[in-house]
C-alpha cells in the first residue's frame, strides 16, 4: 500500500485543509485505519477555526473569477481532471477500497464514477440553458437564466468516499460555484488524494486557489458550514439523523440543501419473475459493499406461491460467498467499516429474533487469520414482518429480511411501508405488473427498477429519494439546476412603460 500512497501524494502525516495547493495542518491529528486488515493508514490534520475560515475567504474571492469564465471552459478544467483521474484510477480504486474497506473492483467502480460525471460535466458545460417567454406587454422580452450560487459545501459519508463528491463537485464546477468538501472522517485520505489529483489540473491552468477546497474533522467541522451564511448550499449525504440535522440548520438560516439519507429498500419477487436474475440481483445487492450502500436490498417481497423456492435459492447462494479480504478479487464480501457498525450489526440480529423473526443464515463476527481487524461479519437473512421495528430502520450491514406476499397490491404497500423512500425494484416478466409498478400508484421511492437489482445507479439519470431519504437529487438529468439560481429577466425595448395586467398610472 506504501507505493499506492506515494502515487497519490500522501505520507504518514497529512494536512486535512486545503484551499487547493495550499494545505495546513494546525489542528490535532486523526488516524486513518483499514477496516480490511487494522492496521494505521496514515494521520490526518483536523481543521481549526482559523483554518477554515481562511478557507472560506480564499473560495469566495475564488468564486469571483471562476464564475466569469465561460462554462465550456470551466468543462474543459473538469474534463481535464476527468483524464487525470483515468491516469490514477488503479492507484485511487486501491485506497478507496483498502481505506473503505470495499472490493478493489467497487474501488475502481467507483474512481469510473467520477470519471463519467466528468465527462457528463463536460457536455453539460454547454447546455446550461434557460427559457424565451411570451410577454404579456408589447415590446418586451422575458427570459430565464441561470447564475451560479457561489460556495458548495459538500459533506460525504464513507460508504462512498469519492464517488458522491464528484457527482456534486463536477456539476457544481460548470455551473461556475466553487465547493469546500468535509469528508467523512473515516475516510479522510481518500479526500487529500483527490485534492492532489486536482492540483495537478489547477496548476497546469493557473487556476487562483480556492475552487476545490477541503476541511476535516468530526461532525463540529461540519456544523461551521451548515451554519454559515456564506454558503448557500450545502450537499450532504448520510443517516436520516445527520440529515434531519443539518436540513434544520441550513433552513434556519434560509439556505438551500441537497440530503441523500437513509435507505430500506425492497425487491418485489412475482411468480413469473425469473429466479436466477432474482437471485443474482437479491444477492449482490444485500451483501455488496458488506450491505453498506445507501441502495442496498434490506428486504424482499416474495410472492406466496415461489417463497419456498426463492429463499432455498438465496440459502444455497449464500453458502457460496466468500468473504475476506477485498483487495483479493476472489472475495465477496469485505469487511464493515469499524467496530460500531459491528455492534450495530450484531443489536439488529438480536433484535429481529427478540421481535418473533427467524434467523435462517445465521450471521456471526468472523475471527482468526485474515480477520484480524474485527470488521468481518456473515451475511445473514431473516424471515420477519414489516412492521418489525428492526425492519423499519435502516442497518448498514448486510442483514436481508424475507417476507411474503399474495397481491400484487399488497406487495407494493409492504413495498412503501417503510419511512425511507430511495430504491425499489420489481422482477416479473408480467408488462401489466411492470407498469403498474412505475406508476404513480407503485412504488414512492426516488428509483425504480424492473428486472434490475436495488442497487447501483448509472450517472445519467438523478439520484435520489423521497420521504425520508431527504428528497434530493445528485448527478445526471437536470439536477444541474440545484447548484444554480433562477432568474427572471423582463427587457422592455419600446419608448413607452406599461405596467403588467393592464395597471394604468398616468402622472
């Protein structure tokens, strides 16, 4: 791993505030270590107060130059950094995994995540465009334009440590704001790595400092930034907790958010669905990334007639997975993030059983060589209800409940039965049922799949939930337009001055 730091740029003691090439180190050291073997990655430097706020005055004198550069050339910037990330994918999918503790090829998945917003980015630097409106008064012209907001503030969980920042940082680019990123602090290196990369981009331009900047530390840090008038929106991605937290401080104040919380996502399994598709699906998307994902399948929904057949199928999968290491590309399932999620892990099994649930894999803590860290865990699943407390609360973990189900209606409402609203899917090779699961009567989440996995998202289209998940949007479709502001323009261009609706006022 020494030779994948020194690719990135980091050493045994970093700085964690950076304007962009400039970093400081004035506060105390946190350590960064690996859920995959337990060993120290490396120490980062908390931010202070001073530090961030020169950190804020360097991004608001950047943003004054930033946003009077053309978009395309702001999308030429991020597409550079685009083929900068495409040089260090290998290096940087290797850290994410190791510092994360995710397959190495989720590492890479993710690093190829950033490099097509990047290009998404690039394309949209061209088409941030506005609306001609029909004017009610002679001789005017009204139109809709958009300007950049300013500062983004960016706060990421581990569980995705590069991926989400770039889908909020490449948009929030060639829209011409500047951001500041807290990272998590359980993946602190992951962020400097980047932040090097990008430097590499902002000297080569001669970009001013300030554009991309990075603050460290525990949930304080980031309380500075929801709390700070100069930053008028704040992206944060994590708990449905944090969420509620930081929405009602950012509205306190007034500003914009982008929340991305908690997810408890269901697949719907019907009789004519097709059972090894189901079974890959279900599989991969409750044990992959140890069931730590935001879209991870917590539940499925199995039609009463092929309940039986479905959950020996599931049984026998997951008697086949592997689990170790995650830089061992043989390997199915790695570690959890750190010895609190194992709790949690282990409080959520003992309370699906004290509920009335029944364990039919049962989980564990896996010891002895390869998992010395304490982070490995079994998958498990369970038969329980919906309305089991356990059920209606999110586990990071990879703990998936089995229920049944004999209407398609009630499916669907077992289905939206819970507080978090993100990602849903259905298997059925019924058009009828297909349908009716995409429509407004179907499923309430922000994704729905048919004949795919709950898991995972393609950058085209925008990412996010509703009800609890926070209602937000990331990344693709026009969710550029949360990083901008609206604004109405009227260009009266005759030699008179009439009022709207017909208002006459003669002096």
């Amino acid at each position: 791993m020494q030779d994948v730091l020194e690719k990135l740029g980091l050493k045994a003691e970093n700085a964690g505030t950076s304007t962009g090439t400039k970093f400081t180190n004035k506060g105390e050291m946190i350590t960064s270590w690996s859920p995959v073997d337990g060993k120290t990655i490396g120490k980062v430097s908390t931010t202070t107060r001073e530090e961030y706020d020169n950190v804020i005055a360097t991004a608001k004198s950047a943003f004054l130059q930033w946003r009077e550069m053309p978009a395309p050339q702001r999308g030429e910037i991020v597409r550079q950094y685009g083929e900068v990330l495409r040089e260090y994918k290998e290096p940087l999918g290797k850290l994410v995994s190791y510092e994360m503790g995710k397959s190495y090829q989720e590492g890479l998945g993710e690093v190829q995540e950033m490099i097509d917003i990047c290009d998404f980015a690039v394309g949209l630097s061209r088409q941030l465009y506005g609306l001609t409106i029909k004017s009610e008064r002679p001789a005017h012209h009204m139109q809709e334009q958009w300007h950049p907001l300013g500062i983004v503030g960016i706060i990421s969980a581990f569980n995705f440590p590069v991926a989400v920042w770039s889908w909020n940082t490449a948009l929030a680019w060639v829209c011409g704001d500047v951001t500041i990123w807290k990272a998590s602090e359980k993946t602190p290196l992951t962020a400097i790595a980047c932040q090097n990369l990008f430097n590499k981009v902002a000297v080569e331009n001669n970009l001013p400092e300030g554009i991309s900047s990075i603050i460290t530390g525990n949930y304080e840090v980031g309380e500075w930034m929801t709390q700070d008038t100069n930053v008028p929106l704040i992206s944060a991605t994590g708990s449905i907790r944090m969420g509620k937290i930081v929405g009602t401080q950012v509205a306190k104040r007034l500003g914009k958010s982008i929340l991305e919380l908690g997810g408890n996502n269901a697949m719907i399994v019907t009789p004519d669905a097709d059972l090894k598709m189901t079974t890959i699906g279900g599989v991969f998307g409750a044990v992959g990334t140890a069931g730590q994902r935001c879209t991870s399948t917590r539940r499925m929904i199995i039609h009463e007639s092929i309940y039986d057949q479905v959950k020996d199928a599931l049984v026998k999968a997951y008697g086949q997975l592997s689990i170790g290491n995650p830089l061992d590309e043989s390997n199915h399932v790695g570690p959890l993030i750190d010895h609190d999620a194992v709790k949690a892990y282990q409080n959520a099994l003992e309370q699906v059983v004290a509920e009335g649930g029944n364990l039919i894999v049962e989980g564990g803590v896996l010891e002895g060589e390869g998992y010395e860290s304490g982070c490995y865990v079994k998958p498990a699943i369970a038969e329980a209800k919906n309305d089991f407390k356990i059920v209606q609360h999110e586990t990071f973990a990879p703990i998936l409940y089995l229920m049944k189900y004999s209407t398609f209606e009630e499916a669907v409402a077992l289905q939206n039965g819970v507080p978090q609203g993100l990602s849903s899917a259905i298997m059925t090779n019924s058009m009828r049922e297909a349908h009716q699961f995409l429509s407004a009567a179907g499923s309430d989440c922000g994704i729905a799949n048919v004949n795919i996995g709950t898991s995972g998202a393609e950058i085209g289209g925008a990412f996010g939930g509703e009800k609890e998940t926070g209602g937000g949007r990331e990344s693709g479709s026009d969710a550029w337009k949360a990083y901008m502001r609206r604004q109405t323009n009227t260009l009266n261009y005759s030699t008179a001055l009439p009022l709207a609706q017909g208002i006459k006022f003669d002096i």
